[in-house]
C-alpha cells in the first residue's frame, strides 16, 4: 500500500487530492470510499490504471491531525 497525506478536499465533499510519500499528486472521489476523509488525515491507499488516468482505491485513515483554533 501506499502512503499519503490528504491536501485538499472541496467545499461540496465531492472529491479531494492526496500528496503521497513520492510527493505525487492523486485526484480521489469521496463517493467512492467508506471513510471519513478530511484534511491534512495520514492515509494508506492503492492506485490502479483505469482508462482516466490514476483512481485511488482502498484509502484507510491511517491517523487524522486535529486542528484546535488559536
């Protein structure tokens, strides 16, 4: 599996980018995951080629960072 980190997630909760470990960029689709996914949370996840380029498939929250307001 690989490792990242989830960089960025839309308004509307549709889809999101991971940066993984090689600092690779990877477009992901909320719908297509179970988990609660949310900003800056440290994940493991497998790619696979689909005829649209890179999917993510199988993201598991691996830890998530809470930020507390200052």
């Amino acid at each position: 599996m690989r490792k990242g980190t989830i960089c960025y997630v839309d308004q509307n909760g549709v889809h999101g980018i991971i940066k993984d470990e090689n600092e690779q960029k990877i477009q992901f689709f909320l719908m297509d995951h179970q988990e609660e996914i949310r900003l800056n949370d440290k994940i493991s996840f497998e790619i696979e080629l689909t005829a649209k380029g890179l999917a993510t498939t199988k993201i598991h929250v691996v830890s998530t960072i809470e930020l507390t307001p200052q």
